[in-house]
C-alpha cells in the first residue's frame, strides 16, 4: 500500500516559531484520516502544507497528485453572484487551461457532481442563498469535479443540518470504496471513531493510529486539554468525550 | 425638430464625434473592468495610482511627449513606489500609500504650476474629452481590443480566486498572478483613460458602473456587460449634457455615473427570486 498522504519529521510555521512540530504519519491510499484537535491546534496549518501553500519549516510533507481542499464555507464570498453548478465547474479547473471557456463535459461533470451531494435541483441557484449545510455540499461537489484522489476536508460537519451532515458521512464512505483518500478535520471526538485512522493534533502531533488505539484518554486529553468534557472510559481505554469548543468568530 | 435637433447636434463636429466615441470606448471597457475592481477591493489602489500617475502627466505634457506616455511611465512609478512604501513593516500599506500618493500628486502639481508651463494642468486634472485626438481614440480602441481578449482569457481564474481565494490555490492556480494581472489591467485602463476624463476623475468610470449594476447582476459576465452598458450610457449622458448646459464634458460624464451608481444602490435588488 503507497502512502497517499504522509509527512516525515516535519514543523509547519508562518515565519518565526513553528506552530505545528512532530508531524510523522503515513496514509494509504483509500484511507480515511480524522484530524482532531482544539481551535488554533494546527489543523488547517496542515492542510494548508499539504495543498503546497505552506513550505515545512523542517521535514517534509507529501501528498500523491493535487489534492482537492474543502475549506470552511465562511471563507467563501457570499455576495459573489455565482450559481451552485458555477461553484462545482471551478473544479475543472484543476486540470489546467484556465484561459479556456468550460467544456461540455467539464458541465456535465459538475451536473454529476451536484448530484451526487444531492443537489441536481439546486445548480441554479445563486451560491450565497444556499443554506450552510447546502453550500458545504456544493464546495464538495467542486472537489468531485478535480478528480482528485486525495481530499482535504477542513470541519465539513461544522454547523451543518442534519440531513447535509447524513448526506456528507454517507458520500465519504462511497469516496473512500472507490480508492480516495480523505484527511476530514473535525472537533467531534465521537464521530472519529467512524474513520480508518485518527490523528490528533495540538501545536505537536499527540497520536496517530487506529481509532481503537489513538482515542484512548490520555490521548484525548493532551489533545483538547481543559477544552475536554470526558464522558467514560479509563486512561487506556477507548474514551466517549466531548470537545467543548470556544469558538473566536 | 426641436428634439432631433438637439440629439443630433453632438454629431455635427468632429470634436462632438470623437468625445461621443471616446466615452463609449472607455466607458465600456473600464465598465466592465469595474466589475473585477470592486470584486477584488481595489478601488483605493485604483485611486492611488490615478493620483500618483500625474507627474508623468505633466512631465509628458511639458515635454511635449504623448500624454499616453507620461501617464504609463506614471503608472508604473506609482506602483513601484506605493510598493516600495509598504515593505516598511512600522506603517501601514495604507498609510504608506496616502503619503506616497500626496507627495506625487504635490510633485505633479508643482512641476504644472511653475510660471513658465504652459497653463495644462486643468485638464491633466478634470479631463479633456474636448481635445480627444485621433491617437487618443486608437488608444482606446487598442484598450478596448485588447483588455477584452484578457478579461475573456483570465475569466475563469478571476472568478474562481474572487469567489474564494483560499481554496483557488489548489486547484493550481496562483491567486497572487491572478490580482497581479488584474492590477495591469487596472493600469492599463487608469493609464489610456486618464487622459479623456482626468487624473482625478477617472476612477469614476472604473468603480461606479459596477456599484450601478451588482445587486441586479447574477454572474459576472453578467455584471460586466451590464457595466459596460452603463459606463457607455452615462458617458454618452455625460456629453450631451456637456453639449446642452455648456458645462465641463468630464465633470458631466464623472456625475452621470456617480448617479448611476447612486440609483443602483437606492433601487431593490432584483438578485434574490431571480434564481433558476
């Protein structure tokens, strides 16, 4: 199994003192990596190395091919006069020739795409009255379209309806049977345990295993340090917890 | 009649012909270009470099050189010493850029108000789409041609990296190409159409037609043609106001799309319902 995603002793920083040390983890691919960790732990500092906008301070980070990156949908603008399918059609994109006007099939790929995340319905409609939960879906959809084998999912759960969230966790186990790879950072200690491999970052890397291994109490609570409500579970075992986050919006 | 008349008078000199031409050149290409301007927040670059190119203005037209020229290598100036500026890390890039800006525009000032210049700084100033010479419209013809092909060429970047700057990175493009391109556009444009509405006035025509038509606009494509629509209309308004109450052609055509834009903003959106 190559590794699809994987950083060898590196530290990620903005100039000055590194803000994320000890990275060393191997994804295969068709993984599905949970990346778990507080507000400011590192998550989207990873991220933002792994899609090459941040160079390791030291070590190094690799992914195979271009990744797709799913950011958070408040850093989209919301006032930008842009439908659903004109969102997914900016996948194509990723295959070069940007001066070119879309193709047929680059159309027809973005119509799949909204399909797949439920949205065929929608294609029309302006990117901005969308609800939070259909917005995440439609910048999934433009991942769709990429093609890429690997997808950086930055909290894709954060703040979204029911029926987004169910529809989302369903697409990422049809995503991963078909070979992809998925990095999903997320604050739901619980739902990790539905992820092939977890990896817990807070300013270091804390752990990186299976979920049964990883989530263990200690682990957790390095992580999230006071941010943690434990539910049960002794210091070894699997732990049921709550992250409890102070959000800075 | 009275009304064909006076719709038609314009049309009767040369210098009516070649204003008329002027503004529906400039006012549709910088109208569509405004759309891109306001998208990615550069309308006080866009100020900035509309005041700061005025020394090249004025040394050209002392020179007796191509406004053309002056106003490009002005451009230029500006932009190097506003970027110049804001390396300074103690300051503000805005800050860094009031001052730079205020020093050139006094320096452009000073060289056209020494004695023995001759008396040009007005319409370096306020515009002279009186004096539109055959050179000028070819200019603006070049503009038009050309800004075109690379608005059509980079349009898929530039809506892709306005909508969401963060992500574009990964779909391999490089945001910062994208704004610096854009940035030469602006330039290009402040650069052929300060000469028709001047140095002060010309950013009008590039921030204005946007704020007229964005609320009704539902893709950018869209608001560009709309823009460009609008800049034409009001530039086209402008000289016949001129015409008729015999007031200052740039002035006129600066105030028609100020009020253009004024009335976008007042009027309800058509936007929200216009969906599918």
């Amino acid at each position: 199994m190559s590794a699809a995603v994987s950083a060898a002793r590196a530290s990620l920083g903005y100039g000055g003192e590194p803000v994320l040390t000890g990275l060393d983890f191997a994804a295969g691919t068709g993984t599905t990596v949970c990346v778990l960790g507080p507000n400011g732990g590192g998550k989207t500092t990873l991220f933002r190395a792994l899609v090459g906008e941040l160079r390791p301070l030291t070590g190094t980070v690799a992914v195979a091919g271009r990744p797709a990156y799913v950011a958070q949908t408040d850093r989209t603008r919301l006032d930008f006069p842009v439908t659903a399918l004109d969102v997914a059609l900016m996948g194509s994109l990723a295959g070069g020739r940007w001066w070119r006007p879309a193709r047929g099939c680059d159309r027809q790929a973005a119509g799949r795409a909204l399909e797949r995340v439920g949205l065929a319905d929608a294609a029309g409609v302006a990117f901005g009255e969308l609800s939070g939960g259909q917005r995440q879906r439609v910048l999934i959809a433009r991942a769709l379209v990429q093609k890429a084998g690997v997808l950086l999912l930055d909290e894709p759960l954060g703040g979204v309806d029911p029926d987004s969230a169910q529809r989302i966790s369903t697409l990422f186990a049809e995503l991963r049977s078909e070979g992809r790879t998925l990095l999903v950072s997320t604050h739901d200690v619980e739902s990790a345990h539905a992820f092939d491999l977890v990896l817990c970052l807070n300013r270091r890397q804390i752990a990186f295993a299976q979920p049964g291994e990883a989530l263990t109490r200690s682990v957790i609570e390095e992580t999230y340090g006071s941010e943690l409500v434990v539910l049960s579970g002794g210091s070894d075992e699997p732990v049921r917890a709550i992250a409890v986050q102070h959000h800075e919006h | 009649m009275d009304l064909v008349d006076t719709l038609l008078e314009p049309w009767r000199s040369g210098i009516g012909r070649r204003a008329l031409l002027e503004v529906v050149l400039l006012g549709g290409i910088c109208g569509a270009l405004s759309f891109w301007v306001t998208s990615y927040r550069l309308a006080y670059p866009a100020e900035s470099l509309a005041h700061g190119l005025l020394p090249g203005l004025v040394i050209a037209a002392l020179a007796g050189l191509p406004l053309l020229l002056g106003a490009a290598g002005g451009v230029g100036l500006a932009a190097a010493a506003i970027a110049l500026a804001a390396r300074d890390e103690r300051i503000a890039p805005e800050t860094a850029t009031a001052v730079v800006i205020s020093g050139a525009f006094g320096l452009g000032a000073l060289l056209a108000l020494r004695p023995d210049a001759p008396a040009r700084l007005e319409e370096l100033l306020f515009g002279d789409l009186v004096g539109v010479g055959d050179a000028d419209l070819f200019a603006a013809g070049a503009l038009a041609v050309l800004a075109s092909l690379a608005l059509a060429a980079l349009h898929r970047p530039l809506t892709a990296v306005a909508f969401d700057p963060v992500t574009a990175g990964a779909l391999g493009l490089a945001p910062a190409r994208v704004r610096l391109a854009l940035l030469g556009l602006l330039a290009a444009a402040l650069a052929v159409a300060v000469q028709g509405l001047g140095s002060l006035l010309v950013l009008a025509v590039l921030v204005a037609p946007a704020v007229a038509v964005r609320r009704r606009s539902a893709s950018p494509l869209q608001a560009m043609l709309a823009g460009a629509a609008v800049a034409a209309g009001a530039g086209i308004a402008g000289v016949y106001a001129s015409y008729l109450l015999g007031i200052a052609a740039g002035a006129a055509v600066a105030l028609a799309l100020c009020l253009a834009a004024a009335a976008g903003s007042a009027l309800p959106g058509l936007r929200r319902g216009a969906a599918a």
